[in-house]
RNA sequence: GGGCGCGUAGCUCAGCGGGAGAGCGUUCCGUUCACACCGGAGAGGUCGCUGGUUCAAUCCCAGCCGCGCCCACCA
C-alpha cells in the first residue's frame, strides 16, 4: 500500500494502459457495455491514419498527446468521448518498402520488361499484393502498439484500415458516383510522371528543389536561308528533340519577319513552325523559346493553342524512345543531355552556357527528378467541389486554430487545380473501371455491374477489363471521417459521431487531407466533416533544424519513453505546444518536466506517510481554516485556468497552470504551511488539514490526468480513501470546485504571509545569516490586522523564515537590526555580531533608490493631465494605489536607513 | 513574384495596449523527518531598428533589417 519511494514509470505505465484497455473505458458509448455508457453529447475525433507500416516519430507523439488530451478531457467532462483509430495502407512508400525489401531476396514485380539484375525472380500483381499484405500481418501492429505505449486512449475495438473491406466499399461507391456526376473524368493530359517509380504522381507530391543548374542556348538555323539562326534557351537540352515549334512574341519587332517561316531542328533534322504567342517573353533570354508540348506544362498550353504535334520522347523510365534519332535511342535522360549538348557545340549551334539558378520539380516519394508525360489519367474535378468547402471556412461552419492557416486553406483552395487520382501501381484501391474490347469505358462498384453494362452497351455479353491503376492514398484518406463510422452503410454510428469535432494535425497536409476532407464530406454527407481544425506546430531539434536522419538528429520517441517516461514526454509536447510556432524539443526540457512528475510522486508519499486520504465527508467550500481555504480557492481557479485553456486549444497554458498549482502553490507553500498543523496536536484543525490535503491532492491528479495520464492514474488508485474508488481516474468526473465563501481573503491573507516570509528569507540570504541560526521577529508598526495575522500563523512563521520568537518592539528599536517592510508594518530582526552595518546601508539604500525609481515612474504618470483626464478611472486608481503603497514603502526603509546610520 | 510566420533574460519560449514573465542554464547558501529528479536566495532584458497612432506601446499601424516556411513561375 505504501509508495515506493522512487517511481518506476515502465511498470507502472503498462500496467495501467492494459487495465484501461481491458476493462473497455476507451470505448465510445456505443462499445461500451449496456449501463457503463457516458450520457453526454458525442465528442468524436478522427485520428490522423498513420503509415500502417510505419512507427511512431515525433509528430505522432505530438499529434496523439494532443488528441488523447482532447479526449480524454471530454471523456472526464462527461462527453460521449470516441476517438476513432486506424491506419492507413499508404500506397506508395507501403509499396516502395516491401519492393526494397524483395529485393534483398533476389525477387522484384513483373513490369513487362526483364529483370533488372540476371537470377532476380519476377512476380505478378497478386502474387505482389499478397506479399504486401504479408509485410502488413508482419508490421502493422508496430504503430499502434507505439500508441499505446505513448497512452493514446483511442477506441480500439474500432480500428480501421483504409483498405478493409469496408473501407473500399465506400472509395468504390465515392468514385462511381463522382464519375456519374461527371465530377471525376479520364482524360490525356501532361501529369507528373515519376520515372523511378513509373507512376503519375499529384502536383502535391512534388517538391521543388532550389539548384544551381545551366542554361544552355541553342542556334537552331531558319530554313532555307545560310547562315540564318534564332536563338533559344533551354535548361533541359535534351528536350530539343521533342521540340515542334519555335515561339515569339507576336510584337516582338526582331522575329516579326520570321513568323510563319520555319527552322529545321537540328540533330532531329525535321522543320519546325516560328510562332507567334503571347507566352514568349521578349524580356527573357533571347526573345525566341523553343516549344515542346509533350514535356512541358507551358508549352503544352501554347502547343494547343497553335495545334503542334506533341512528340513524346521518354518511355516510362526516362529513357528516350523511338521518337528521336536513332542515336539517342535508350539513352537515360541525362546522359542524352551531355549528347546533345556536345552534338549542338560540334556543329557550331552552342552560342553559350550560362550558370542557372532554378527550381527543379522532384518527387517527394522517389527523390528523382519529374518528368511532365502526357498519359491518360484520371482526374477530381476539384474546382467544383471546392465551392462549398471554401464557403464553409468563410461562413465560420469550421474554423482553423490558429485561425491564420485559413489563409493557406483558401490560397490552395481558390487555385486548385484538377487532381489527378491515378497511380501506375499495384498497392492501393484498384480503379473500379472496366473497359470493353473496343476501350469503352464501364465504371461500377462491381465487375457484375460493369460486365452487364457493357451487355446493355454492346447489346450482347462480352469480356471486360479492369483499369490497372489504383487511386491516390490520399483519396481514400478524404472519406476518413465518415468512411471509419461505416459509411455507406447506415451506421447507428454515423449518425450519432457525425460531424465529428475536432480535427488535429499538422500544417503540412492542410491541402493533402483537410482541404480533400472537407470537399468529400461536404459532398456526400452534405455537411463538414468537423468544426475545428487544430494546426499544430512542427516538432524540430533544439536547434531549429527539422530531424531528419541523414542529420542523425531524430530523436525517439520511444527512446525518450523509455529514458523518461510518456508521461514526462507527454507533458513536455503540451507545455511546449504554443499556438502558431514550432517546437524545438531539448532532451534538457524533457528531464525538467520529469522532475515534475517526480515532484507529483513524492507530494504523494507525504501525504500518505501524513495519513493525508481522501475524505468523502470533506466539502471544500466548508474549510474553517485559512490555510485550507486558500488552497480550495487555489484549486478552483486553477481548475478554471485549465479548463478555459483546453476549450481554446492552448495546450501550454494547461500545462503551465498545472504546473504552478502542484509544484508552488500545493508543494512549496501549502504542504509547509500545514506541517506544524499536522505536527500539532489541534485534532480538529489537524483532520480538516489532512482531509483538504488529500483533496487537493485529488484535483492535481484529476487536472493533470489528460496531460499525464499514468503516474495520475497510478496515484490516484494508490491514495484511495478508506472505502476504495468509485473507478478509475480515467473516467472520474473533471473537478468542478464549488464556490466557496472567504477564498478571497484567505488569499489575501496568505499571500501577506509569503510575502513576509520571502521577504525575512531574502535578507537572511543576503546578510549572510547561517541558514540554520535561529533569529528573533520584532514587529514595529503593526496594524490589528497584522497583528491577529502574526499570531495565527505563528507557527509557520517561526518554521519557514526560521524565527526563534515573535514579538513587537519594545522600548528602543533593536540595535544591529536588519529591518524588512511589509504592508505597513516594519520588521526588525536582530542577527547580533552578524550583521555588517555597511552592507545593510548599501542594501537598505539600494532599495530605496529602486523604489524611487518605480516613485518618479508613476509620479510623472498622474501628473500627466491628460492621463489622468482620458485613462479609465479604475487605471487612474490602481495607479494612485500603487504611488501610496511605494511612498510608504520607501519612507520605511528611510528611516531604517537613518536608525543605521545614528549608530 | 504572391502569401504566412518569427525576431522578448545565456538557451528554448510564454505574454500582445496601462506594474517585463516561465522552464532550463548560471551564482551563492542548505543534506531537519515527501522529494538533491530536492529546498532557499540571487544575478541576468534599451522586449530587432526607425517612425506613427494613443493620455499610455514589448503589445496596434507603416517602413526597414535579419531569419524561417508555403505557393507560383523560371527560355
């Protein structure tokens, strides 16, 4: 029964998130057992989906501490708590994994061509899906053991996977509807190509690189006229060959002559168009741009316009096809650069190479360069689902926290683009398009239904086809929100958790998965899929650098559990998790708040060894004693600071709230100034001090559990009264403190008494008095008041300030003394030989030239007339006040000073 | 090019119209019976710069300087 006298977290941690687990208190009310369900209105939160294959980073641990502390809050305020769970199948990187890992066995998928090193075994689509879902079986409880591990309370009898059955339901009925609509179309366009990955990719899934990289220009020659050239840069010679024009600005008074004629390409030696296009800058480079529609998004637009042949001249790798001479066949990409280059500088048509600062597209995934391909596609008509998702955020019906990132929100939104869905793949949901021998296309949720479409179509039963692509990851993670609650189906569970109410993540996938949410939900359940996003920020190293592993500057999570505690990390996220700034986490803040939870432990132990348990009989708003009501009013603005800040997201100031409470409040001041309570042999005084002791005690684990869930709850079982718990800390009601009568005055009472002792302790430091002598309190001046106050709180005073007696003036003011103002009343204490009269003057003097500076401050500020005029009259006062309480504080240590010096 | 954010104590950061704050670090003192992962006391800041608004500006506005990020473009 007794606390151990140090805590050993990992046990204990793990022990308690099994007995939660186990005894089904993360369930929402519609898992729970019939009688234990909560009455409250709903309060949903759908996490984030991790990478199944994934394991848990810092953002995770960031973003889950959040949530938990979300839900677990709610959850005590009676709330409907459900915080859906799952995983997501992640397409790509889940795809590149398991192939990396192939690999290593000699084994790699069938993609048409031979294998890529002589003995590798090719594997067909199935055989590779198999694999991936082996490599899921293998890995996939990984993430969210780590959760767990972490404290995450989610309800995990209803985890979901972005590729259960369920799931795919929905993304299958979501896309044949869109396409019915005619909001989701295939169509030939220039996407993204990935050569590494021979896949279309998102514009999302591009990052631009900042490189230094060359501009080469070209002389391509006029045909039929010698020795007649125009000049073209290009950052990408190699494109050359594709080229079907050559473009200028149609006033552009150097070409006007050169329109309509023709160059002759060099090295492919076809004719090419000189067009005029508004899109040649005459500013930039020569005036004169060369056009390549297939391979740039640009010229693509102008090649429309003009009705230029699109040459094609990459096959899926990056390697150059059978469009180009004969030479350059099957050459990379980049080595076809160097070619080109050296075949344009041997005919004399290399005019320069400048140095090129530039952005250069590559893919996020892959980390190859991009390559703009024209391929068939499917595609989002975004731009119309878009319309009410940005009236939604305009009209306030969801609302970003911090409020700024709506700016993002609708920059990306009013500018969206269409968004391409497909994926040359194997791993994701499979595209539900069927084609007829002849490419009609059949798209149903079924190949039944697709297969008697194509008999109605055709008028007689024939064989179909399925499409070969599967959709974008991020396609299935739009329905999240409604897809995890069962959707299509009819679910008791839809209807009751959605909308769901806070959205917590990260800024990065604002435009990823919010924006995507937001137009699905809209769409298909006619509402937001939440009415909160909560942005927060990014979790960098102590230095303001991202982690990153080639940095080798990650930290773990894990290994911070394990070196700290979830507990220590999880307080350390929230007390660092500011509004609108990143976290720079320093293993040095982690071991500070550890200390705290330690400090919790051990104000724990005293209590106990105390005989400090909770009295269900106690009523705080019933205390007799000043001390004892302070800390009830202590506790309920606490309580009301923390609650405030959790409602508004600023997760820090409910750490900082709790943090103060426990450790300066309850630890430094309340427990010392109850010691010679407990020590004495007031039975009445001593069993309201112990019963309010425990009580506090109570608050700060009740306060403190979303924040740092185990060692609260570990308590919290361990100090139970005599009669046991109700349950567990988990699902106890937050503290709602009843207003009780005097707080304000205890408050005020107890405040003089800190003052008073801060004030004996800091000129005891200064003076140099030995910490452990024992001094004499002569009080000059004293009102009644302070008098009374002197007498109740004798005792603490004698223990804390480390006085031997208390008493007034009598006769002469002690010679030799060193003397402290509080209030109205000065404070005498004689430390004999001790004292140096010099140092005193000088620290006495120092005061009061302090104290005069604050003096001329605020004398200079109310005889300002027009201060006095326009301020609101409360400022006025409290300014006034503040001149009085000053004066009179500076006319005592005057005199102090002048005793001083008389001697 | 467009947008967003940030410059406050040695470090990391709160505060954001009326008395400059926290944690860590640092200095001094202290191992008495919850805790040295502790207790007590202290030092440390022209709140980036320059103007403006206001009775009053770290806080609002403008400009500048310095950082970071996002989007777009790039012949």
């Amino acid at each position: 029964m007794t606390l151990e006298k140090n805590y050993n977290p990992a046990d204990i941690e793990t022990r308690h998130y099994k007995a939660w687990e186990d005894s089904g208190v993360f369930g929402c009310g519609l898992t729970r057992a019939p009688g234990s369900q909560p009455s409250g209105d709903p309060f949903t939160i759908v996490i984030p989906p991790p990478n199944v294959t994934g394991s848990l980073h810092m953002g995770h641990a960031l973003n889950n501490t959040l949530q938990d502390i979300l839900i677990r809050y709610n959850r005590m305020k009676g709330r409907d708590a459900l915080w859906q769970p799952g995983t997501d199948h992640a397409g790509i990187a889940t795809q590149m994994v398991v192939e990396r890992r192939l690999a290593e066995q000699g084994v790699e998928i069938d993609r048409g061509l031979p294998p890529s090193k002589d003995g590798n075994t090719l594997i067909d689509r199935d055989t590779f899906i198999d694999k991936v879902w082996e490599w899921k079986a293998e890995s996939g409880g990984t993430i969210t053991g780590q959760l767990r591990r972490l404290g995450a309370s989610c309800d995990w009898a209803r985890e979901r996977f972005t590729m259960d059955e369920g799931l795919s339901r929905a993304v299958r009925k979501v896309f044949v509807e869109l396409y019915r609509k005619g909001l989701i179309y295939r169509d030939k366009r220039l996407v993204n190509w990935d050569p590494k990955l021979h896949t279309a990719i998102s514009d999302l899934e591009v990052e631009q690189r900042e490189v230094t990289g060359s501009m080469w220009y070209f002389k391509y020659p006029i045909e039929g006229a010698e020795n007649k050239y125009i000049t073209v840069g290009t950052t990408r010679p190699e494109t050359m060959l594709g080229d079907t024009a050559v473009a200028v600005h149609p006033d552009d008074e150097r070409y006007r002559d050169l329109v309509g004629k023709n160059v002759v390409l060099p090295l492919a030696d076809r004719p090419i168009p000189i067009v005029a296009d508004e899109y040649s800058d005459p500013e930039k480079g020569s005036g004169a741009v060369k056009i390549t529609p297939a391979h740039d998004f640009n010229d693509f637009e102008v090649g429309r316009r003009h009705d230029l042949p699109m040459i094609d001249i990459f096959d899926e790798s990056g390697f150059l096809n059978e469009n180009v001479p004969e030479s350059y066949q099957g050459l990379d990409r980049f080595v076809a650069r160097e070619k080109v280059v050296e075949a344009m500088d041997s005919l004399g048509l290399l005019e320069k190479i400048e140095d090129n600062p530039m952005t250069v597209p590559y893919g996020d995934r892959s980390g190859v360069v991009i390559e703009p391909r024209l391929t068939d596609q499917w595609f989002v008509d975004t731009k119309t689902l878009a319309e009410p998702a940005i009236r939604a955020v305009e009209e306030g019906t969801t609302k970003f926290v911090p409020r700024h990132w709506e700016n993002t929100y609708f920059e990306w939104m009013r500018n969206i683009q269409p968004w391409c869905i497909s994926r040359q793949i194997w791993w994701g949901h499979q595209v539900p398009a069927w084609y007829g021998p002849d490419g009609e296309v059949f798209v149903a949720e079924t190949e039944e239904e697709a297969a008697q479409a194509a008999a109605e179509h055709y008028g007689k039963t024939t064989g179909v086809t399925r499409d070969t692509d599967v959709l974008d990851t991020w396609f299935s993670s739009a329905l999240w929100p409604f897809s995890t609650l069962g959707w299509p189906d009819e679910t008791p569970e839809v209807a009751r958790y959605y909308q769901t109410d806070v959205l917590v993540t990260g800024f990065d996938i604002i435009f990823f998965w919010v924006a995507r949410m937001m137009m699905m939900g809209l769409h298909f359940m006619g509402s937001v899929p939440f009415h909160t996003v909560y942005i927060h920020a990014l979790v960098r190293d102590e230095h303001g650098q991202k982690m990153s592993k080639s940095k080798g500057n990650v930290l773990d999570p894990l290994d911070l559990i394990d070196e700290y505690s979830a507990d220590s990390l999880r307080f350390t996220l929230t007390a660092m998790a500011a509004q609108g700034r990143d976290i720079k986490l320093a293993t040095g803040r982690i071991e500070g708040y550890r200390n705290f939870i330690t400090k919790i432990w051990n104000a724990a132990r005293y209590a106990e060894m105390n005989g400090c348990r909770p009295d269900p009989a106690f009523d705080p708003a019933d205390c007799s004693l000043t001390v004892n009501r302070w800390i009830v009013g202590a506790a309920a603005e606490t309580e009301a600071k923390i609650s405030a800040a959790l409602e508004e997201f600023r997760f820090n100031d409910a750490a900082n709230a709790v943090y103060q409470f426990a450790w300066h409040s309850f630890c430094d001041w309340y427990l010392e100034f109850t010691k010679p309570i407990l020590s004495g042999d007031d039975e009445a005084a001593k069993a309201e001090t112990r019963a309010a002791t425990a009580w506090a005690l109570d608050q700060i684990l009740l306060l403190l559990h979303p924040i740092s869930p185990f060692v609260t709850e570990e308590l919290w079982e361990k100090l139970a009264p005599a009669g046991g718990r109700a349950g567990p800390l988990i699902t106890s009601s937050w503290p709602s403190i009843p207003e009780a009568g005097g707080t304000a005055e205890a408050a005020e009472e107890m405040g003089w008494v800190i003052r008073l002792v801060s004030e004996i302790r800091g000129v005891r430091a200064e003076m140099n008095v030995p910490a452990g002598a024992k001094i004499p309190l002569r009080v000059q001046g004293a009102s009644g008041r302070t008098n009374e106050r002197l007498s109740r709180h004798e005792e603490l005073i004698l223990r804390l300030a480390r006085i031997d007696s208390i008493g007034p003036v009598e006769g002469d003011v002690p010679k030799g003394a060193v003397q402290v103002v509080v209030d109205e009343a000065t404070c005498f204490l004689p430390v004999g030989d001790v004292i140096d009269i010099a140092q005193e003057k000088d620290r006495l003097a120092r005061e009061i030239d302090k104290i005069g500076g604050e003096i001329s401050k605020l004398e200079k500020k109310l005889g300002n007339e027009n201060f006095v005029s326009r301020a609101p009259e409360e400022v006025v006062q409290e300014n006034r006040d503040r001149l009085a309480e000053f004066a009179r504080s500076r006319e005592k240590f005057q005199e102090a000073l002048t005793r001083l010096s008389a001697l």
